[in-house]
C-alpha cells in the first residue's frame, strides 16, 4: 500500500513538476523572495512586448496580452524548465501571421477566430506528440536549417516594421522584395515625426540595454514616448496610436471550429508546433546546462507547452513559445522555480484590470521598435561564416533556407531546408567513408593508408574499413568500392580483411551484397575474414545463416588477431567464438 501511494506521488511529481517545491524544506522565503523579483522583473519588459507581438501576428493588443496569463500559467505546472519564459516571441508571430493571413485579413474577426483556432491545434498537436513520445522528430529539423530559417524570419519581421516605422501606408503584399521595393519607391511620404520616434527609440533602448541588461529599457522608451504623444498630441500629426484596449479579464470562449479550417491552417499548424518547440526545448536546454539544478524531459516540454495552447486558446490566448531574451533576463534577475512565471501572470493580469487606459496614446512606432531591437540579434552572421569554415554542406543548407523563406514564404523556407538537409544526408550516407587500412610501423595498429601513406603495403592481405551502416541506399557503393580494391592490386590478395567495428546495422539487402562479395571474392581465391562485429549485426548474420555459411574460423575481434592468422597461421578457438557470440533472447518486432 505504501509502495502504491509512493508510485502516486512520483507519477503526479513527474506530470506537474512545481509540486516538488512545496510542502519541503528546498522552497523557502529565500527563494521565493527571488522568484517574485524576477517575475516582476520579466513582467515590465513582457507587457510591452506582449502589445507589440501582437500586432505583428495580426491580432489586436490585448490578445497579446491575454497569452501571457493562463499559458505562463499551466507552464509554471506543468513546465520541467526553472527559468523558461513563454509569452508571444517575434518568430511566432510572424509564422501565424504569414500562414492565416492567406485565409482572412489581418485584425479582422474572422482572423482572430483562426488565429485562436490555430493555437488549439498547436496544442493538441504538441500534446499528441507528448502523449507518443514524439518529442524526438524535433531533431529532424537541422541546425542550419533552423539558423538559416530565423534569420529570414528575421529580415522579414524587420520589413513587417516598415510601415509603423516609416509611416507609409503599405499594402499586404505576399513577398518581402514587394515590399521594400513599394517603400523605396515612396520613401518621400515618410511621417517624419513617426519616423523618428521609431529610431530614437531603437537607439534608447540599445542604450539602456548596454547599460543595464535587466532594466526594463522597452516599458521605459514606451512610456516616454506615450506621454510625449499624448501632451504634444502627436496623433493629429500623422502618428499611429494603438487606441483602445478593452479592459478586463478574458472570458472562457470555445474557438470556432471546421475541419475546411483545420485542413487550411495545417501547414501553418505543422511549422508552428516544431519551430517553436525546437526554439523552447533549446532555450530550457540551455538553462538546464548552465544553472545544472533540473532536468528537462522533452516530452513533458511539449505536454506543457500543448497544454498552455489547448487551455489558453479557450481564454482567447494566441500561439505562445519561449523567450530567449526574457528567459535569460529570468535567470539573471534570480528566478529559480516557475514561480516566477506566476508572478509575471500576476503583473499582466493587473495592467489589465487597471493599466488599459494608458495605453490609448501607445505610438506604433514606439512598438515597431521594441520589435526591431528583438530581432536585430536573430540575424546569425556568425554562424554562416562558421559553417563555411567548418562544413560547406552544412553552409549551403543554411544559405538555400535563408533566401528559400525570404523568396517563397515561411512555411515553404524552411520546407525546403528540411528536404534539402534530406537529400544530402541520403547522398552522403549512400556514399559513405570506405578506407584502406595498413599497418604504422612499428605498432599494432592499423590506419588509413591515405593519411599514412608512408606505411607498407601488405601483398598477402588488404584491410578494408567501411565506416557506416549497410543498407539498401548504399549497399551497391560498398559492392563498386570492394570490387575497385581488389581491381587495383597489381598481385591478387590472398585474403580480403574487412573491418566491422564501424558498421553499426545491415539489413537485409546488405546482407544480399555481403553474400555477394563473399561470392566474388572465392572466386578469384581471396579469403574473406571478418573483424570487430558488433552485437547487433553478429545477431542479423547468425539469423541469416552468413555466419555459418562463413565459417566461425573466419571472424575474428580485432584486426590484429586477423593479420596474426594470415601471417603465422595461429587460431584460437576463443577467439572465434567470441566474435561470432548472439544474442538469444527475444527479439522486439522491428529487429
């Protein structure tokens, strides 16, 4: 009874993770003194971005800030992160705004519907994937690929700005090159004063930050440049204002729903559930890492990160993800649980029942700014200039998704990375490292003869190294590349050494050429022996019956012992055994 009740408590510890704080002697004044610091600390810089993403992703202010009470919310309990921030971020913003701007325009009712919509599939798409241990498929978007991607994402958002910042009015165009090419061409109906809150803004906030990361340099431009509007009535001078904000709390309001809407948002859905959980997992990795107080579970990240979507989006919340800038302000300003998070809650739940009211005479400009600072940084410079120096495939990828998203939208940018990251890791892994080995004088090891080429070559027998698994996508390579070693000895080897070690799994058309190059190799009287198999691929031969078919005598653990019998003929029986040891246990279906 007792061992039932602990498995209770473990398993409810694990789904809601705050609780392990209370109740014992780890949580105290101490700590929650900091959480509150830090939670009203990330509240003042939250609210103004909160305001400003909202207008990116298209939707009127105060839905920014209703994603910012029950998402931070259910994150605090059901979040494995300490310190991580969620909140409306630019990138997300800019990926709802693409996708369901191509089924209603912008600030309009029937686009806030979608746009809450879209959030309650995201969510129950990160749940579901929770729920299937999915959180995996993560990693099948690449780095490059997610680099290349942000800082498209980036220019793009930067272009968004043009219209609140240089005061011109722009039509929704579908490509980025329309745009800046439309406000260059009217560059002259610039609002000069517009224009210049804007940039005095940015270079404020730039300072402020420099001076003090933690200040909260976004609220303090923002109230500068409020009150400047509201005494020097900037707004009958051509500066947008953000008006009127409702006051109040969101009421509970089921999304409307249709499977049309559902199909028509679904690419949208698919890139929002991953580039955000990508962007969240690795900001809570990276506060896992440096503060080494927590363990984050993926799984539980997307169950909690699904349910701030699937619970919010009933609370009129839009798309939430993690914050780099204001995670890593939470961590600097003392947050050490997500107490903190409730905290912040609790400061945007108070600018709402009595702050909306200032908000009126809020110049766009002022907002445009706040969102240009945040993502200036996005633009990764420095990591194309590494992945050239380091891996030109890699470079390559990166540069084709950064003008791929900037050409031909978000969602098909970085469809385009993903496949391209695809297709050259199916032309690299079908072509992967073969090497002949020889033997460094004087030592019992063996390496490429490429890199040793002072090293001598052995008559009686050739090494050959394959450093990757043997499947159907690269078995005939391995085939081509045994039959062109063999070819180019001017003397025919007595014995064909194949070293395993790095071959990892065969399946069963590997198996087919392996049988055939045992073929071809009798053929022309060459001996194949067979060194340093792992377990995995011993247990498919034995299956197959290529072990026996061999012969024991044939396999050998390490290279040394296979040159050791074909220079002095010595066997041992132990050897053999050894290298050809499987496992009889029970195998699962998909071995």
């Amino acid at each position: 009874m007792i061992n039932q009740n602990f498995r209770k408590v473990k398993t409810l510890h694990k789904i809601i993770p705050i609780i392990q704080f209370f109740g014992t002697k780890e949580y105290n004044k101490s700590i929650l003194k900091k959480d509150i610091i830090a939670g009203v600390t990330v509240g003042v810089i939250l609210i103004p971005q909160a305001i400003a993403y909202a207008l990116l992703m298209g939707v009127p202010p105060i839905y920014g800030l209703y994603a910012c009470l029950v998402p931070l919310v259910l994150y605090a309990f059901f979040g494995t992160s300490r310190q991580l921030s969620i909140g409306p971020v630019a990138v997300t913003a800019i990926l709802v705004m693409s996708g369901v701007s191509q089924l209603a325009d912008p600030f309009t009712d029937r686009f806030v519907e979608l746009v809450l919509f879209a959030s309650l599939l995201i969510g129950m798409l990160q749940i579901l994937m929770s729920i299937l241990q999915m959180g995996f498929l993560v990693n099948l978007i690449s780095q490059p690929v997610i680099s290349g991607f942000i800082s498209a994402a980036a220019i793009i958002i930067i272009v968004s700005q043009f219209e609140e910042g240089f005061g011109i009015e722009i039509p929704n165009f579908k490509y980025t090159h329309q745009t800046i090419g439309y406000t260059i061409g009217h560059i002259f109906e610039t609002n000069w004063i517009t224009f210049g809150i804007c940039l005095l803004s940015i270079v404020m906030i730039l300072l402020l930050k420099k001076w003090k990361r933690a200040f909260p340099g976004s609220l303090t431009v923002l109230v500068l440049a409020t009150v400047a509007t509201y005494f020097l009535k900037l707004n009958e001078k051509g500066v947008a204002i953000i008006e009127e904000v409702p006051k109040g709390l969101p009421s509970f309001m089921i999304p409307e729903m249709s499977y049309e809407n559902m199909v028509a948002l679904l690419p949208s859905v698919l890139t929002v559930t991953f580039i955000g959980y990508v962007g969240s997992i690795g900001i809570a990795k990276s506060m896992e890492m440096k503060n080494r107080d927590h363990i984050i579970r993926p799984n539980q990240e997307l169950f909690a990160l699904g349910m701030a979507k699937v619970i919010g989006a009933f609370f009129q919340a839009v798309p939430s993800s993690g914050s780099y800038s204001r995670t890593a302000i939470n961590d600097e300003a003392g947050g050490k649980t997500t107490v903190s998070s409730m905290i912040t809650a609790i400061m945007v739940l108070l600018s709402l029942l009595f702050l909306t009211s200032f908000f009126y005479y809020i110049p766009k400009a002022a907002l445009a700014a706040i969102i240009l600072v945040s993502v200036f940084g996005l633009i990764n410079y420095g990591e194309a200039k590494y992945l050239f120096k380091l891996r030109r495939r890699d470079f390559i990828v990166m540069i084709i998704t950064f003008f791929g998203t900037l050409i031909f939208g978000v969602e098909n940018g970085i469809f385009i990375g993903v496949i391209l990251s695809f297709v050259f890791l199916q032309y690299y892994s079908a072509r992967p490292h073969i090497a002949e080995l020889v033997n460094i004088p004087g030592t019992s090891y063996y390496r490429n003869i490429n890199r040793f080429p002072d090293a001598i070559q052995s008559e009686i027998y050739l090494i050959i190294r394959f450093d990757n698994q043997l499947y159907f996508g690269n078995a005939g390579y391995f085939k081509d590349a045994i039959q062109a070693y063999v070819s180019r000895r001017e003397k025919l080897p007595k014995f064909l050494i194949l070293d395993n070690t790095n071959m990892h799994d065969i399946d069963s058309t590997g198996l087919h050429v392996l049988e055939d190059i045992h073929q071809y190799l009798e053929g022309l009287g060459i001996k194949l022996l067979i060194v340093g198999t792992i377990g995995p691929v011993r247990d498919f031969l034995k299956r197959s019956g290529f072990t026996d078919k061999l012969g024991i005598s044939n396999y050998y653990l390490t290279i040394s012992d296979a040159v050791d019998y074909v220079e002095n003929k010595i066997e041992h029986k132990s050897i053999h055994e050894a290298a050809v040891q499987f496992n009889k246990k029970r195998r699962s279906f998909l071995d």
